[in-house]
C-alpha cells in the first residue's frame, strides 16, 4: 500500500481534467432554464419536465456508471466518449427548439456525465494508490472548485456580451478540454486493481467481493443515510434564499444569486486543501462534522435577518459545508470499501441515495413555505440538516484506519 511513483505529467492532467469537467459534470441547470424561457418561449411545466427529465437520468445511472468503472479498463476512454456526447448535446441545442430534441439532448448529456465523477475518482486511486489518494482528492476538489467558479465568471460574462446562448458554447469548450487532458493521462499508471478498491496483484487475477458489500457494511449504509439527510437540507436552500431575494428586490435577485454561486465556489477551494493536507492527520470524521454543523447553522441564521446582503453572506457558509464535505466523500467510501473491489459501485449507490434526498427537497421546501413561510422552510431545513449531524456524531465511526483493517484481512 506504498504511495506510487509521482508523474508530473499526469499530476498536471489531472489537475486540467478536474478544471475542465468541473462545469461539464454539473450540466447547463439553470441557464438551460433561462435559454428556453428567454429565447423559445417555453412554458415553466415544460422547462421543469425536461430538467426532471435529466435529473432522473443521472440519479438512476449512479450505480451502473459506477459498476462500469469498476470493470472496466478503459476508463480513459468512457471519459472521452461521454465529453463526446456532452460536447454534442450542447452544440446541438442552438438549432433545436422542439420539446422531444431537447429531452433527447439533455438526456444524453445527464447519461454520460454520470460517469464523470467515478471515473475521475477511480483514476485517481489507480495513478496514486491508496496512501496519497486523501491529499490526491483534496487537489482534484480544489481544481473542481476552481473550474466552476471560472466557468461561473465566463458564463454570465458571455451570456451579458452574447445572449445565453453563449453558454452552450462554453460547457462545449470546457467538454473539448477535459477530451484533451484525459488524452495525456498515462493508460500504463492506472492500477485497475487498485483503481476499484481492490488489493494490487501482480498475477492480474481479480478477488472481489460480492456486490453484498454495499448492504453487509454497516458503517457505509449509515454513511449514505447521513449523505441523504445533508442533501436533503441542503439542496433547497439555496433556491430558497433566491427565491426570498427575488420577493425582496427582483432586480437585484440574478446578480446576487450567481455572486454568491462564485464566492460559494471560491470558499470551497481552501476547504478542499484542508480535507487534502490534514485528513490523514486529523481523521475524517472531526472534519466531516465540521461540515455538517455549518449546515444547520444556516438554517437558523437565515431567519435572523431580510437583508439582501446578509442573506448572501450567510449563503457563503455552505463553501465551508460543501467544500469539506465534497473533498470527504470519495475519501471516506474509499477507507470503507478498500479490499473490496467495489469502490466506484459503493460511490454510485451512495450518490443514488443522497440524489434522491436532494431531489425531494425542493418538493419538501415548497409544501412548508406554502403553508408556514420562508422562516419555517429554512427552520424544518435546519432540523434536518440538525438530525444528520447528531447521526454522523453517534452512529458514524472515524474511517481513517478503516481500508489498512479490510487490506489485513484480505
């Protein structure tokens, strides 16, 4: 379990691949919403049907996207081929305009960057082996961060100079440059063995586990119901404050919106050195509940005050949640499933079940705020987000020693 030999070429791609995926990973969101509102007139219920549409692709495509990349020797190409389609998706989207087209458009690109984020991880451990894999992930969550603030700043430059059809044109840039970046990544420095959790063998022969491992391992299960209950509170937030900013000054509601997406942005980009320089040294689990106590916090200040700038600021808090909690995630599931041979499929299905709890906060948000208020929305968040920290505290144990125990017993 020694710390493989470091190529600096493959650090830098790395880097790059990061940088570049990061804005591809998340899809157009809400700049599809504004382009098919702006320019092609839709209806609300049509817009959020497409979107529904595309966030349940990627939700139900977690776990399969994990098991390919578990198996799989080709990852550098599953990249490539899935920035192909993205890159597609969007060039195709200024010269479509009917509901199927883009459905098919959008569904495509949810269904390929699913892989994105296993890939990445499971390219990661193979080129640096479990011991440099927590300071590894900390640099790609850094350069991730980096990239979604840049493409942030590019796309609401663009879209005021060129309209918001720019945008597509930009998540296509940054697809070619995550194709080029993954292409000098070296094929011979990815252990495939270790790449999925798995022990090193010199004989090529694979022992895995069977996929039990995600419903035998107890602490894994209770880390994907802390996982489902974070995004649950977290999720909506966000919209939530958007929405109050819109009800208290419309014009200024988009402006501040997207400064407090970028400044979110550039606070996580400290939190994910952190997680990658004292992770190993603190542990997981005093930085993990670092990162779930902002959560609530949130909740609660929220109520404190109306004042535009004061909700702004108190938003920039989830860069610290976020941040440390986005940097721990691979790592954790890594120390979980070491020896198993089923890194990348735990990380689909763990992302499967906190997707679903992000996918029903919205839903929970709006059915509060309708009859209590926006005080009592952010309130029942904040009791949510209170619920997963006290599960976290009691229930989870520290990780860090956890993948040299599976390592010995194997």
């Amino acid at each position: 379990m020694s710390t493989r030999p470091i190529d600096h070429r493959n650090t830098f791609s790395l880097d790059a691949l990061n940088f570049f995926l990061a804005d591809v990973r998340d899809g157009l969101g809400p700049y599809l919403a504004i382009y098919l509102l702006a320019v092609h007139h839709w209806q609300p219920a049509s817009i959020g049907f497409v979107m529904t549409l595309a966030g349940v692709t990627a939700l139900v495509t977690q776990i399969p996207a994990g098991a390919l990349i578990d198996h799989t020797h080709r990852k550098r190409a599953v990249i490539a081929i899935a920035a192909l389609v993205v890159t597609f998706s969007c060039l195709v989207l200024p010269f479509v305009s009917s509901f199927s087209l883009v459905a098919i458009t959008q569904t495509m690109s949810a269904l390929s960057a699913s892989v994105f984020a296993p890939a990445i991880a499971a390219i990661t451990l193979g080129i640096t082996g479990p011991r440099a894999f927590t300071q590894r992930t900390g640099r790609n969550e850094t350069f991730n961060h980096a990239g979604n603030a840049v493409a942030a700043l590019l796309a609401g430059g663009f879209a005021y100079l060129f309209g918001p059809i720019a945008v597509f044109y930009l998540m296509a840039a940054m697809a070619i440059g995550s194709l080029i970046s993954v292409s000098f990544i070296s094929a011979n420095a990815i252990d495939h063995n270790l790449a999925r959790g798995a022990v090193a063998s010199t004989s090529g022969e694979e022992h895995l586990s069977g996929f039990s491992v995600l419903l035998a391992n107890k602490a894994l299960l209770i880390f994907a119901i802390c996982c489902a209950l974070f995004h649950l509170a977290n999720a909506a937030m966000l919209p939530l404050v958007s929405q109050k900013l819109a009800q208290i000054n419309l014009a200024m509601a988009t402006p501040l919106t997207s400064a407090c997406i970028v400044a979110a942005q550039l606070v996580m980009v400290p939190m994910a050195m952190l997680v990658g320089s004292k992770a190993d040294t603190w542990g997981r689990k005093p930085l993990l509940l670092a990162g779930f106590i902002i959560l609530p916090l949130r909740g609660v200040l929220y109520i404190v005050s109306d004042d535009p700038y004061w909700l702004v600021a108190v938003q920039l808090l989830d860069g610290i949640g976020a941040g440390i909690f986005g940097a721990l995630f691979p790592i954790i599931v890594r120390d979980l499933t070491q020896g198993t041979g089923r890194f990348n499929i735990s990380l689909g299905a763990i992302s499967t079940v906190f997707g679903l709890g992000a996918a029903l906060s919205p839903g929970l948000t709006g059915l509060v705020l309708q009859e209590a208020g926006y005080n009592a929305a952010f309130l029942t968040l904040a009791a949510i987000a209170a619920v997963a920290f006290i599960l976290l505290l009691l229930a989870m144990p520290e990780t860090k020693d956890s993948s040299q125990a599976s390592t010995i017993n194997d």
